[in-house]
C-alpha cells in the first residue's frame, strides 16, 4: 500500500532516514527538531546522535537529497571532517548553505623490512606483541587545582549559556531588578508605578510588559497586605536570572514595546523549566494511555464483528441463503446436531455459537473522542521576605 504524501518537512526528512535504516527518538540514531530565531522558526534539521548515523547519512548524501527533492520539501547534506580525523560528522537542514569536506587520504602505513625467520622454538616462545591503546583522558583528581578550575570553567560555561538564553531587553531586566528591590507597587486606583523609594509617586508601568515575565517565572504579583493592595514580587528563577543578568552581562535585546510583550523562555535549569517538563510528560502519558485505551477498545470491535460475521456465515448455510443483505441470524441460534453434520460447520465456529446462546456480548463501544486537559504546572511563588531582596543584589548593582 503506498504511502501519503509527507505533509511537513519533519515528516519527509524522517521518513528517508528511517528508510535507511536508522531509528529515530531519544537514545536512537536521531531525532527531527526545528530551528529558532527568538520566536520564529526558520528551518527543520535532523539531529544526528550516534557515530552509525553519521557514517550512513555521509554515505547516502546525494540519495537522501534526491529523495527530498522528490516529496517537495528540499533538504541539504553537509559532511565534514574536522582537524583531519577521517570520522565524517554529518548535517541534515533545510536552511543554510552545504558544505561537503574531502575526506582525508589515508596515512601512509611504512611495511617493515623483511628478518630473517627465526627457529620454531624461539617462534614459539615468542610472547604476542601488545597494541598500545590510547588511554581515555581522566577527569583530575578531586581536590586539586586542576579539577577546581575545571569545575569552575564549567560553572562559568553554563552560567553565560543561561545568562544569554533570557534574551532579555534593557527594560525587561530593569522590570526584574524594580521588583527585586520591591519598588513595582500599584496604586489605590490599580495603576502599577515604579517607586525608586517610599513617598514617591513613581512613574508609570504599562502592565502588559509584565505578563511574559509572570508566565515565563521571574515575576509573581502578590497582595501581601490584603486585596486592596498589589505589588510585583520576583521569584526564585528571578533572582537567580537576575544574579545571572549582573554577572555575566550578555547584550540586551533589541526590542521595542511589541516585541516586550512576546513569551520569553523560563530560565535554563530552573524550577519553572522542571515543573514544564513535568507537566509535559503527564501530558505525554495522558496521551499515550488514551491511544492505549482507543486501539484496545478497536482491537476488540473488530474481534466482535469478525465473530459475528462468522457466525452469521454459518446461520446463512445452514439456511441455504446465498446473499445474506438484509437477513439476520436471530438471537440465540445454534445449530443442531443434523445441521452441523450436514454443513460440516466449524467446531470452533460451533462453540462460539454456544457461548453466545448462553451469554450474549453486547457490541463493544469506541470510548468517546476528545482532546486531553493539558496540565497547567502551578506558577512560582514570591520569595518571602521582600527586605532580603535589597541586601541581595546590592553588592551586584
């Protein structure tokens, strides 16, 4: 039976691969995923996780890009070989030019001089000649220069790649320190204002620009003296971003008043990234036990109706019809003794027949189709103490 047209390019791409025999999915040969420029996605690649899957996809380059041509959605092969290591390291996009590196020749292997052959009893005493491997590279031991600056580096590496991720505007980040130093409040007529410093009547706030840095888990609004009174309080990810924010520096985004108001990315590692992923994964499983549920119940109509068919196939013999539209084998039939002799009916068919007699299984019911409730993770509270904020950042500032 042939296959549908793919109707995206993650669809085309990962049919090709998989045709070539490479899995696809976490912990297989790959997997398909979009590439992004802040909010817009400008392309499709295939992300290559295994050794294998580079070497069949630089052996197939020109073949997978003949059959993504054909689906209608192009694809290009780069194949590179970094710092002359004949191991080919291999991309699939449909954005960015191609790039398809010359292997590296092959080193000149020198063919020892013959020596004269030595006597059989020294052959045999001879020991095998050991293939000197080279060792793994150890991680420095613990508690030593080495490995504290190793550990430092790596802090510092993961520290600037979550600092660059908030992708923060100047005005974003002084949304964030304003509420640090609880200097975000609303007003008695519901305006929000921020106050440099108590008695102030503080300038205005358009509120719209806080709403990407609630959802996202940097800010929580909070009314801690009671309903009359509300006031933008920063969160655990919050404080940690910002700490970010001050000691890394990255170069704010450029964005104007429109571009404020789009979804901003929780912070890398932090609590409002974990409960997203577990919520995505309860969806996940939600989902996956109502497909379970959906197959398990047609798994057993079509059990039902081939029992049926079966059964009515040998009501319609034993009555001599040869079209059966429009008749139907009564409730309870079984056929007698004479019958099935006479028709040579199946056992099997027989004992169903039975079973029905005495007990009649009603028509399975698919369960009712409908989206699953996605799982909305609780926001992030407001760090308690509102004073501690001040002491916190003010040696950053």
């Amino acid at each position: 039976m042939p296959k549908t047209a793919p109707s995206s390019p993650t669809v085309a791409i990962a049919r090709i691969l998989r045709g070539l025999g490479l899995s696809q999915g976490k912990g297989c040969d790959f997997r398909v995923t979009g590439e992004y420029r802040g909010e817009e996605r400008i392309g499709t690649y295939a992300l290559l996780l295994t050794r294998h899957a580079d070497e069949v996809v630089a052996a197939n380059a020109d073949e997978i890009e003949r059959l993504a041509d054909e689906t209608g959605f192009a694809f290009r092969v780069s194949v590179r070989y970094y710092n002359g290591n004949p191991r080919p390291v291999a991309g699939v996009a449909n954005y960015g030019s191609r790039v398809r590196d010359t292997p590296p020749a092959p080193a000149a292997v020198e063919e020892p001089a013959e020596e004269p052959e030595a006597p059989a009893a020294i052959k045999q005493a001879a020991p095998e000649p050991e293939i000197d491997e080279p060792a793994p590279v150890a991680e420095p031991p613990a508690d030593t220069t080495a490995a504290t600056f190793l550990e430092g580096a790596r802090e510092r590496a993961w520290g600037r790649q979550r600092a660059k991720a908030l992708d923060w505007s100047d005005r974003q980040a002084y949304l964030v320190a304003s509420a640090a130093t609880a200097g975000l409040v609303y007003d008695r007529h519901g305006i929000l204002r921020d106050r440099p410093r108590p008695g102030v009547l503080g300038a205005h706030v358009d509120e719209a620009r806080l709403g990407p840095l609630v959802e996202a888990g940097f800010l929580a609004i909070t009314e801690p003296f009671g309903p009359s009174y509300k006031r933008v309080s920063i969160t655990a990810d919050g404080r940690d971003a910002l700490g970010l924010w001050r000691v890394y520096r990255p170069t704010p985004a450029v964005k104007d008043r429109k571009q404020e108001r789009e979804k901003l990315q929780p912070l890398l590692g932090g609590e409002t990234a974990d409960r997203l992923a577990q919520a995505w994964a309860e969806d996940e499983r939600r989902r996956r036990a109502k497909r379970d549920a959906l197959y398990a119940a047609m798994d057993e109509l079509h059990a039902w109706e081939d029992r049926e068919e079966k059964r009515a196939e040998a009501w319609a013999k034993v009555q001599g019809f040869t079209h059966r539209l429009g008749r139907k084998a009564p409730t309870g039939w079984v056929p007698t003794a004479e019958e099935i002799g006479d028709h040579l009916l199946d056992a099997a068919v027989v004992d169903d027949l039975r079973a029905e007699a005495a007990r009649p299984t009603p028509k399975p019911e698919l369960p009712r189709p409908g989206p699953v409730r996605l799982v909305r993770p609780a926001p992030l509270p407001a760090l308690p103490d509102p004073s501690e904020q001040l002491s916190l950042f003010a040696d950053a500032a």
